[in-house]
C-alpha cells in the first residue's frame, strides 16, 4: 500500500500515480491518500528495482504539483518459519496441551529447507510473545536449516500465559509464522495459593508480562481458588499473606467476595528498591493454623533510566541533498541511524525518535542492533517542509524514559519547484533571430528559476548539461558537445538544494544545420567575338590615356 499527505481541500484534490508505465489513481481522504498496489500492477512492475514513482496533485482550480520519488523494492520471496511447538518433555500437562510446570522450556520452531522459498543462513530467526517482546533470537546457519527446525531454550518464565508466536527477517524484510503457541506455565503447589503475579496494569515498560516495572509500590494478584488448610477450603476471615523471603509485605482478610473471585489483590504498601524481589504467598487459617507457601515469583523493580544514545543520523540514501551528509533531503519519511555506543540500551529497549518534543518513531533493540552497536528507526509519520531538531532516547524494560540524545538539525522541503523558463540565446540563433534555426552547433540556451537551484537541458531524454541559477533568478548553458544537425527537442528542468526536480518546462524546437551550401555552376550562350583591332579601336575611343583594360575571351 502507497500513502501519504495531501492538500486538504473541498471539493478534495486528485492524485494520480504513474510508474512502470501504467498511471493509476489514489483514493483521497482529507489529507491523506492511499493507493493499493493490485496484481496487474505487480505485473508491469515486474523486476523494476528502483521503482520510479511520479505523482502529481491537481486541484479543484487545475493547479499541479509533481513529486517524484525513487523507491527500493525487495521482491524476494521469504519462508515463513513454523508455528512454535513446546517439545513433548517440557509440556508436564497432559500431552500437547501446552501447559507445564517448567519455567524454562524448550520450543522448536520448523524451518524450511526444500522448494521455493526456503530459509537461508544469515537469516535471523526470533521467539516473540503476544507484546512483540523478543523472547530469545537466532542467527541461522546451514547446519539448523538442514536439520529442519531450531530449538530455543526461554530464560525462566513466572507463571502465566504466553503467547508465543516465530519471525524470521533478514535485515529488509521480515515474515512471521502463520499462528501462535499458546503456552500456560503454571508452577502452583496444589492446595497452596497461586503463585504470586505482577498485574499487567502494573508492569510497565513495552511487555505487560515480563515482570520488570518502574512501579515501586505494585499491585500483585494471588489466585486462591482450591487453597487447602489442613484439607479444609477457605473460608471467610482466614488471612492470605504476602511474602519477600520472610518478610511480610502486606496480609488480607478474606471476604466472601474474594472467594467468590478466586482471587485478592494486594498494593504493596512499602516502596520496593531496585532489584529482584522473590515474591510468594501463604494462607492462614482464623484458628492460627498456616499452610504451605506457594511457588515463587520474580518482580524485577528498576527506576534507574538510561543513559543517551547517539546523535541521530539521517540514512545516506535519504539525504537527497548536493552532498550525502548535508541533511537536506525531500522526503517525509526518511530514515535514521542511532549509535548504541553510549546509552547501555539492552535487548527489547526502545529507542524513539523525536521532533523536538513529539515521538515521530520508534524500534525496538535486537541482539543484532546490540552486536552493531547501532539501529535504525524510520519516522512514522510525515515531516512538513521546515526545519526539525531530531534527537533520539532509550525507554528501557521498565519504561524508565532515558535521557535524551544531543540534536540534529534536518531541513526537509518536500515543494516540487515550479518548471524553469528556457530559450536558446539571440547569439545561437544565426540567420532569423525568433526562428530558432541556427548553424551554432554549440548552442547556449537560457532561462530563469528559482535561485541556488540546478537546472538541466535535455534534449529528449539526453542531458546536455547542468547550470545554477544566479542570485538574480537567471541561469545560462553552453552545451559541451555539438549538437548534431536536425531537429532537437530542448526542455529544462529544475532540481531545489534538496533534490526535488521540477517538471519540464515548455519544449524549444530547435533545427541546427551546418552545412555549407555548394557553388552554384551556370551555362551561358557563347557572346560574339571581335577583332584584335576592333578591340583596340574601341579601347581608344572610350578610356582615357593610361587606362586598364581587361579583355575577356
């Protein structure tokens, strides 16, 4: 799908798309439009690797602009990995029905290793839950595609559920397995409370389910349902206790509508410090009597924010400007490198991208990020033609807001310039000046446009050359290579200091010819002849002394 921004207006401007020689029409929506590229579309595309993109906005009153843009197409196809199976061992329920006991698992995940696609080394393979928290990540090699699947060993998981989902990407494009994993861990010991769980409301950061918050005083839910003291149930007025080791962090007296729940919820009453805390539960009979403790939980307290990342750095391909580092660029949505050098970002941070003060993208950091020491973020939305201060930030597990990178300053223009003027110079135009037929096969042609802006002469598809537009709005060429003898059809178009080109302006027809005409030849009737005497009687009678004549035969 094709979208971007738009004029918006009533009764709304068209847009019309034209690439790979097919023009086809967006669907305009305030100031937003679409375009979804169809199968036919596809097929005139073909293998078009750039695809040139012109579009060209037209309003109510027939004002047009054009933008023109150069896009990257990655066609090849990529294997989709398995859906994420628990291995028969770990799943301690009854079989295949992904529950277990075991908080550290082993999964396989199917790789494809014959037809079209298949999975190939290089390719990075990763176990992502339900937030899109990456779970673990792997570099495939030849030896795991041969062998058909890769097994992932989790890092130790607190009860609950998880759903696991597979992705593969090679650095351009990603897939993802075609249906999830639905895994249950459940450790609880039976007759004791549930184990103790972080309320996603209370886990903060870019997973709801890791257990690591920010959050010091968090609410921690303890199920009860099927708590036995001395092989009785519980019953109204027995107490629940939540425990650190053997420090009680907060008690509850059960009300019928805690056993009809299944359930009590506890708000850590005192701030918990940064670290791990080991959390478990006990149930208390009214007549003093104290059950067994359940299984263990890990919340992880962490308010410490992180370090600043790396100045922002607008992506080479998108800094359309004279030079490649000159962070001048025409397009919207460009892309940025962030070094990971500094900041201490670990696995599933996210580093945001901001306009000032506003988010304008964001990526989550992979092991491949972390082993490049580097990551790119492409902004989300579209940048209007101005000046930005980019700067970059880390907002850890916890959701701890890091500190914020130093600036750069992009300048984005998006305005296609308007066409220049373009004339062939009255010295080029010999013989009738206007007619612009012409013996100068090294013509100079001239024009105006917008100053500081690059004008190029074609004549067709060929450039004859460039020229800068002066201070004063004036530009003039003097095509390099002779213009051979015919007839050319010259047009000029103009490219802003951000590498927007304009449109051609209206084309001169210009015919050189430089050939010499041939000396014209006559036959003349032979004249009468005349005496040597006859001459000489005449020459005395009509010059005067010491006259020259010249006699012709």
């Amino acid at each position: 799908t094709l979208t971007g921004t738009i004029e918006n207006s009533t009764p709304p401007a068209t847009l019309s798309i034209t690439f790979a020689g097919v023009t086809r029409t967006a669907t305009v929506t305030g100031a937003l439009w679409s375009y979804v590229l169809t199968s036919a579309d596809w097929v005139a595309i073909g293998t078009a690797n750039p695809l040139g993109l012109s579009l060209a906005a037209t309003d109510v009153a027939g004002n047009e602009s054009v933008l023109i843009r150069s896009v990257a197409i990655n066609l090849s196809p990529m294997a989709l990995p398995g859906t994420p199976d628990l291995i028969a061992d770990d799943d301690t329920g009854t079989n295949n029905d992904d529950l277990t006991a075991t908080r550290s698992v082993r999964i396989d995940v199917p790789l494809v290793n014959s037809g079209t696609p298949v999975h190939v080394p290089g390719q990075v393979l990763a176990l992502v839950d339900g937030s899109g928290s990456v779970l673990a990540s792997h570099v495939l090699t030849s030896t795991d595609i041969a062998a058909g699947s890769y097994r992932f060993t989790t890092s130790t998981l607190n009860d609950g559920t998880y759903v696991l989902s597979s992705r593969v990407t090679d650095g351009v494009n990603t897939v993802a397995s075609a249906s999830t994993l639905t895994l249950r861990i459940d450790t609880r010991v039976p007759g004791t409370p549930g184990t103790p769980a972080l309320r996603s409301s209370s886990d903060s950061g870019s997973s709801n389910s890791d257990g690591i918050t920010s959050n010091t005083t968090p609410t921690i839910r303890v199920a009860i349902d099927g708590v036995l003291i001395s092989a009785a149930a519980l019953v109204a007025s027995d107490v629940i206790t939540l425990l650190e080791g053997s420090t009680t962090l907060g008690t509850a007296v059960l009300t019928s509508g805690d056993l009809s729940n299944g359930y009590v919820d506890f708000v850590v009453g005192s701030a918990l410090a940064n670290g791990s805390h080991a959390l478990s539960a006990r149930a208390t009979s009214s007549a003093n009597v104290v059950g067994p403790s359940s299984a263990s939980t890990t919340v992880v307290i962490d308010t410490s924010a992180q370090a600043a990342p790396g100045v922002p750095d607008l992506a080479s391909a998108d800094d359309t400007g004279a030079s490649s580092t000159d962070n001048l660029t025409a397009r919207t949505q460009p892309r940025f490198s962030v070094s990971l050098a500094t900041g201490g970002a670990a696995v599933n941070d996210v580093v945001q991208l901001l306009d000032g003060s506003t988010v304008i993208g964001s990526s989550v950091v992979s092991a491949a990020d972390i082993s490049a020491n580097s990551i790119s973020i492409l902004v989300s939305g579209s940048l209007t033609s101005a000046s930005h201060l980019i700067l970059a930030r880390i907002v850890d597990l916890a959701g701890n807001t890091g500190v914020t990178s130093s600036s750069l300053t992009v300048q984005v223009d998006a305005t296609t310039p308007g066409a220049p003027t373009l004339t062939l110079v009255s010295a080029s135009d010999s013989g009738t000046v206007g007619d612009r037929i012409t013996s100068v096969a090294t013509a100079s042609f001239s024009g105006t446009g917008n100053p500081g802006e690059t004008i190029t002469v074609y004549d067709g598809s060929v450039s004859l050359g460039t020229a800068t537009v002066d201070g004063s709005g004036n530009w003039t060429l003097t095509v390099a290579t002779a213009l051979t003898d015919g007839t050319h059809s010259i047009t000029a178009k103009s490219t802003s200091v951000v590498g927007a080109t304009s449109v051609a302006s209206t084309t001169a027809v210009v015919v050189v010819d430089t050939a010499v005409p041939a000396a014209r030849s006559s036959t003349r009737s032979p004249g009468p002849t005349f005496s040597a005497a006859r001459v000489a009687r005449r020459q005395e009678r009509s010059c005067p002394a010491d006259s020259t004549v010249l006699v012709m035969s």
